[in-house]
C-alpha cells in the first residue's frame, strides 16, 4: 500500500514538473516609464508607451522576424495566423487564424475579429494614425470563421506588412460600440486582448500591471506579471532603477549610461536605434510660405553649409559613442539602409569657395557675408527640452561662423517647439524622427505627397520629382534588389539636394536588471521577447515570489 | 461674521472667474499645438490633426469655445481630457486626494513645527541656538522646493535606502493596515519636503510676532503676579501672536500648491501637480482648464478659512 502511494505521489509529482520550463516560470519585471500610456487599444495608439502596452496585449496576425525586413512574407513570424496564402494576382493574402488562439476572456479568435480590427482602423471618428500606413488596403473579408481575406488595391512589396498592421479586435467586445465612440468608451480602458500577457489594472499616471495568461496558444510567458511604473521626472526614474525599484528603463539618457553600467545589479544593451536627426532647411519662406525661401530655396547655398558642418566632430562632441553620423533619412537598422551612399563631405574651404562662387563674397565687421544688402543669417529653432540638439545646434553655429555665416538658436518649449514645425513657421529646424523597420515613412516626411494635406509631415517643404519617382518606384518595387536600388536613388537624390544636414543616428541605450534572463532583444521593439524573459531562480527577489493576479 | 465670510466668498467667485477665465484665453493663445505631440511618428497627416481638432472642437474661434466651457461648468461638465483619454472630472477626482494628503500633511507637519520653533526662538531671544536655528530655516527657505526634494531623494531615500523613491504606494502593496502604513512610509519624503519649507516661513513670522508681545504689558503684568513662564508663553504671548501666522496661512496655501506641483513631480506623487504640469505641456485645455478652476477654487477656500481663523484668534477683527 505504502508502495502504492509512493507512486502515486512520484506520479503526481512528475505530472507537476512535465513542463521543462515550469522551473523558469514566475517573476516579476517593473519597467520604468516616463509617461502613462495614451491607450491601449491599436487603432487609438498614438504614444510610445501605448504602443509598447498595446504591443504586449494584442497578438499580431503576424510579426516582423529579427531581421527586421519588412518587403515580402518571407522575413515574418506566424502569430494569431499560423500559416497564409496569397492569390494568383497577389492583390489578396488569405490568413489561417491559429485555432488555438483564444481572447483573454476565453473566446475563440475569429475572422471577424480581423475584419473588425479593419473597420476600427477606417472608422473617421477613431482618427487612427495607422490609417496611412495601410492605404493599399482595400478591404478584409472573413471567407470562414477561420479564414480572413485582406485585399490590396496594387501590388506593393511591403503589402504582408500592411496586412500585419490590421490588429485583429474582438466583435464582441467591441462591436456594439457606435461609431467614434471607441475612445470614450470604458471598454477601452479595459482592453480584451489576445497576447500572451493580460491587463489586470491601470492606475492613470500611476501604473499598468499585465499578467501572464495561462494556456496561451504562444505557450505561457515565463514572467508572472509586468509591472509599468510611471516616473514622470527621469533623474527619479533612474534613481529609482539604482535602487532596485525598477527593473528596467528605456531608454537611457546619455549622461548615465558610465554610471549604470558600473552598477553591478543593472546590465546595459545598447542596440542600433531607430531615431535619427537632422537640421532642415525650409524650402519656403515663413513670413510668405508662397514664396520660395530667400535662402535655402538656393541649393548652393545648402550645399555650401552642409559643407561647414563637421558632423564627425558635432556627433562624437554631444554623443560620444551613442550616436553616429547619419547616412540619410533613415537608420542603418532598416533592411534598405545603404552605407555606400556618397557623402557630402566636411570641407571648408570648398564651402568658402561655394560661398564666394555664389555671391557672397563681402563681409562685414561681424564676419558674416553678404549679398546684395543682406547677410547670411538665419535662425535655428531647437526644443529646450533636448539638452543634446541643444549643444549639438551650439557646435554647428561655431563651424558656421568660420565660413561667414550667421546662425541664431532659437530654444523654445517643446509645444511651441512642436507648434512652430508643423506650421512651417522656421527657418531651419534641428528635428528628429523615429522611423521604423518600413523604409514606408520617407513618402510622409520628405515626399512632396506629403504636402498636399497642408505639409506638416513635410514642413521644411522639400520637393523633388526626381525624390518622388525613386522613393515611389523603391517602395512599389516587388523584387527586394529592385526596391533597394530605387530607395538608394531616392537616397542619393536627397543627399545631393542637400535638403537637410544629416546629423546624428542614436543608438538605443537600456538597462536591466541582471537577474533576468534576456535570450534577445529586438532593437526596434525590445518589449516584444519580454515572454520569453524570465528570472534567474538564485536571484529572484520578494516580489518576484509575490502571487500573480488573479 | 457671516456676513464678512459672505462678502468674502462674493470676492473669491470673482476672483476664481477672473483667474479661469484669464488661464483659458492665455493657454489658447500660447503657442503650441494640443494635437503635435504626435509629431514623431511619420504617419501622422495634417488631416488628421484637424479631425482631431475638430472632434474637440479646438477649430471654433476662441470667443465660442470659452461660451461652451462656461456653459459646461456652469453644468457640471469639465470636458473630455484628450490626453488622459478620459472625463476631466475623473481625472481629477483621482489626484485630488493624493494632493490633499500630501499637503494636508505637510501644512499640518509644518504649522505646528513652525509656530513652535517661531515661539521657542522668539521667547528665548537672541542666543546662540536660536541663531543656528534662524539661519538654518533661511537656508532652507532660500532653497527652491524641488532641490530640497532631490537632496531629501538622493540621501534618506537613494542612498540610505529608507524610504522609497517615489509613489504613493509600493507596487504591490499590501492590503489593510499594512497598506495604510505603505502609504504613510511614501508620505514621509514627499511631505517632510514641503513641511520643512512651511515650518520655515511661519517660523520667521512666529518668532517675530512673539518678540513683538515679550515687552508687552499683559506679559510684564503676568510676570509680575508670578505666572510661571511657559503658561505666560503658551496662554498669553502665543495667542496674542497667532494672527499675523494665520494671515500668513492665506498665503502660503497658494505657494505651497507651486511648491507641490514641483515636489510631486520630483516623487512621481499621483497628485494634482503631475496632472497640471502634463496638461500645460501637452496642451490639454480642458484639463488645464478644469485643473485651474479646481486649484482657485482651493486658494479662495484657504484665504477664507484663514480670514474666520483670525477673527477667532483675534476678538477685535471680530467685533469689527
């Protein structure tokens, strides 16, 4: 009997311990973040903190696989869909929806769950930001409970990332929802997603607590919970990483990094960023934007100034080894980043030379050249917020000012800042984007297209047929070499126009804790491996012990 | 009585219309756009801008737009926050009481301290303690409120590791009293903070005032019956020497909200500071709005409460 019992127990025991990786299950990561998150569901995402909460809600249909390459099927993962099929024209991708995929609440993914995920992207009164990036989408249609249909209305080499852009919603949550009331409506404060974590709550301005779901159709996440906590003032935010309160904060600013990587609980990842900066010039003119710039409308003139700036030095000076010298608009991390492109160089005395060729050969007691009555001065605006564009904008005054050029920094609160862009209300900008792994961002930041809904996406008004031409030929192009070579043609173009001085490509500089186990990070979206993160048994903390939500 | 507190509120509604309505034509006309914070992402077109605006209706002139903020108060109805993505009124109603904790705390902490340490230095004069204590509450006075915070954040809370960083809570706070005492062991920082900087202003103010009653008459006389020293201090000098505090009370609940704004930033504190600074910065009129109203709304309640505490102390602004 006692025999029996034994094994009984041994059994019991083992039917416990199956899973190889129970033994890694438990944990609780706290990330650190500035900002609480503008919302959480995909459509009505417009902030970075959403994006990353809403990320780890809500499965894709399909997600971009550590290469980063956006052009085809061939560089993605499978996610709610577990396999797809295109049509004969290609204009069509049919998804096999997982049938294990369930919502947080125990419903089934379905179809019309995808063809809902549409409609709340189109509905107007959503004002979703992720309409324009799926304009080639024509409609989806749920051929089955199982099957969902996204068609296209051209061939496009980036259209299986268009189709994972749609974020499948549940019907039955949110379908009887009218129209534009999805952002008002409490349910979205309380999202039912389909990722491998799950919301538990959200204190505004406070915290978001996610926990893992059991029996995912992904596997369970080794974490029990993530923990986001709201530090509105980062020098608090990193105190509080320093003092173990947090077990993560991303990302850093570059005047902390020496000293966290000496912290021996923290370990530092710094990966190829997704931020680049630049100075625009503003084709048009601010006080008349009919009228061409009295300037930069000149591209000698861009040219002769692009030529002052030592961007070596203006990177190394502010970022140290946190940034390097931008190649063009976009980041070496993108699959169509080309690192051959031909430079304009830093040359002085060619700049002078330019300079003179041009006109502007007077110059005055101040130093600064002259034309016709009027000097060559122009104004800077620059976010106060941003200490590094700052001393970046200082570093490019004093290189201008040895060639006869005049630049005046205007610092200004980051709204006003923000405000000034969008109007086209400057004369040049030291700007930034974030880009994304899609080289698609070109045609709404620097492509005249751009400027038809007003040119806020385009301030600086640059325009070029030539650009147009090889940016819509990069992007339409289905071959992967084709594509590249146009986008390099746009490149190149707009490097020659010198239609902004390159300045700066960050790198993305984190920390975390060292008792997480962290098998990859993503550089374009680290959060996105957090289910697979877990906690080194020997290390693991009381909170990590704490019992998961229920 | 009732009529001075009457004629008082009657002044306050004026002041709180004023004080809104300047708040809501300066917010519009500062530079800066609600809708451009989403400016770093490339997909975001000037149409959409404009929907945005038009759903919150920022596209009708300014005139209109203050009829209907007026006419919704007026209601009730605080508006829409766009940036929180939720009603005003329920923001609010979440930082409200974080905010009156902390400052609560901190004006009760910081009263008490100051009219004590006030008294202590004025009734023993000019002796080399009291100039130690003098000099350190200038020091502290002369110190913006966000340094003090960070040194206070830095030392006990960073370094000694006493108590935590920031928050109102832990993340995983326990429930019950054990979760009160969290709450209390967050507190601390945060209010010792602005305590410091009140017990500061009103011990100046305190000592002054008591050294202008230590040669009074009814204070030689007392001495002269033989009333023991601290029954002269506490029962005679103090409260002859109470109101110029209180009056100081009216003014320091407005500059300690500016100083709270400032602190609860620095401790992450889920108060009204986080929400007023966030607002102004993402241009969210109808917070910035609602916040206003609410935060003039407090002061004029202060000054009143200050105005009834001095006629209490003192029969004569009573009688008068």
């Amino acid at each position: 009997m006692r025999r029996l019992l034994l094994s009984v127990a041994l059994l019991l025991l083992a039917s416990c311990g199956g899973d190889a990786g129970s033994e890694r299950n438990g944990g609780t990561v706290v990330i650190g973040i500035q900002a609480d998150a503008d919302a959480l569901l995909m459509p009505l995402v417009d902030g970075v903190y959403g994006r990353v909460v809403s990320e780890l809600l809500f499965d894709r249909l399909a997600e971009i696989g550590p290469g980063l390459n956006t052009v085809g099927d061939a560089g993605f993962e499978p996610r709610l869909a577990h396999r797809w099929s295109w049509s004969p024209d290609s204009l069509a991708i049919t998804f096999e929806l997982d049938p294990d995929a369930k919502w947080h609440d125990g419903a089934p993914v379905r179809a019309e769950d995808v063809v809902f995920g549409l409609q709340a992207i189109r509905d107007s009164g959503n004002v979703s930001s992720l309409n324009a990036s799926i304009e080639n989408v024509t409609s989806a249609v749920a051929l089955d409970s199982m099957h969902a249909e996204i068609r296209f209305a051209a061939r496009a080499p980036e259209q299986f990332y268009m189709a994972t852009l749609i974020v499948p919603l549940p019907r039955h949550v949110y379908g009887s929802i009218p129209s534009g009331g999805l952002r008002a409506s409490e349910a979205a404060r309380a999202p039912v997603g389909s990722g491998r974590f799950r919301l538990v709550r959200w204190e505004s301005g406070v915290r978001l607590e996610l926990a893992a779901v059991d029996g995912h159709y992904r596997g369970r996440p080794h974490l029990d919970r993530v923990l986001f906590s709201v530090s509105p003032e980062v020098a608090t935010g990193i105190a509080r990483l320093k003092a173990g309160e947090t077990d993560v904060w991303d990302p850093l600013p570059p005047a902390v990094i020496g000293d966290l990587a000496a912290e021996p609980h923290l370990r530092v990842f710094n990966s190829p960023g997704f931020d680049y900066g630049f100075l625009a010039f503003n084709f048009r003119d601010p006080r008349a934007p009919t009228r061409p710039h009295p300037l930069f409308s000149d591209r000698g003139v861009r040219r002769a100034i692009t030529l002052a700036v030592d961007r070596s030095t203006v990177v190394r000076a502010v970022f140290d080894t946190l940034a390097v010298v931008a190649l063009g608009p976009f980041v070496r991390a993108q699959a169509s980043a080309d690192s051959t492109l031909r430079q304009i160089p830093y040359d002085r005395d060619a700049a002078n030379a330019l300079l003179d060729s041009l006109g502007w050969r007077d110059r005055g007691a101040d130093g600064v050249r002259r034309r016709d009555g009027r000097t060559l001065a122009f104004s800077v605006i620059v976010p106060s917020t941003s200490r590094t564009r700052e001393r970046a904008a200082v570093l490019i005054q004093e290189q201008l000012r040895a060639v006869g050029v005049a630049m005046t920094i205007e610092r200004m609160d980051f709204a006003v800042f923000l405000g000034r862009q969008t109007s086209g209300n400057f004369d040049a900008i030291l700007g930034g984007t974030r880009t994304t792994p899609s080289p698609s961002g070109l045609r709404g930041s620097w492509a005249s297209a751009a400027l038809q809904g007003g040119g806020s996406q385009n301030p600086w008004h640059y325009e070029s047929a030539a650009f147009d031409d090889a940016v819509k030929a990069g992007l339409g192009a289905m071959d992967p070499i084709e594509s590249k070579a146009q986008l390099r043609r746009a490149y190149q173009q707009i490097i020659d126009d010198a239609a902004a001085i390159w300045l700066y490509e960050l790198r993305n500089v984190s920390a975390v804790h060292r008792r997480f186990v962290v098998p990859s990070w993503r550089p374009d979206a680290w959060w996105l491996t957090l289910g697979d993160w877990s906690v080194d048994p020997a290390q693991r903390l009381p909170r990590d012990a704490a019992p998961a939500a229920p | 009585m009732i009529r001075v507190v009457l004629s008082r509120l009657g002044q306050g509604a004026t002041i709180v219309a004023l004080v809104v309505s300047g708040c809501f034509a300066l917010i519009r006309l500062a530079p800066g756009d609600p809708f451009a914070v989403s400016y770093v992402q490339e997909n975001v077109t000037a149409e959409m801008r404009d929907r945005m605006r038009r759903i919150y209706g920022f596209d009708r002139p300014i005139a209109e737009q203050y009829v209907l903020f007026v006419r919704n108060v007026a209601r009730g109805e605080l508006g829409w926050s766009f940036s929180r993505g939720r009603p005003v009124a329920q923001v609010l109603a979440e930082a409200v009481p974080p905010t009156l904790l902390l400052m609560g705390t901190a004006l009760l902490l910081g009263g008490v301290g100051g009219v004590a340490v006030g008294a202590w230095q004025g009734w023993r004069g000019d002796t080399r303690k009291t100039r130690i204590v003098g000099r350190v509450s200038l020091v502290i006075l002369s110190m913006p409120e966000f340094v003090l915070a960070l040194l206070l954040a830095l030392g006990p809370a960073l370094a000694w590791g006493l108590f935590p960083v920031t928050g109102m809570q832990s993340d995983f706070a326990p429930p019950g009293i054990a979760g009160v005492l969290d709450v209390l062991h967050h507190l601390v920082l945060p209010a010792l903070t602005l305590a410091l900087v009140v017990c500061a202003m009103v011990a100046r103010h305190q000592r002054r005032a008591i050294l202008a009653v230590t040669d009074a008459d009814f204070v030689r006389a007392a001495r002269a019956k033989g009333v023991p020293e601290h029954r002269i201090l506490l029962r005679h000098a103090l409260r002859n020497a109470l109101v110029p505090v209180l009056t100081l009370a009216g003014v320091l609940f407005p500059a300690l909200i500016g100083g709270a704004v400032l602190v609860e930033r620095v401790f992450a504190w889920p108060g009204m500071g986080s929400v007023v600074v966030d607002a102004v910065v993402r241009r969210d009129y109808p917070l910035v709005g609602g916040s206003v109203l609410l935060s003039s709304l407090a002061v004029v309640m202060g000054t009143v409460l200050a105005d009834i505490a001095v006629a209490w102390a003192d029969p004569r602004r009573r009688q008068s």
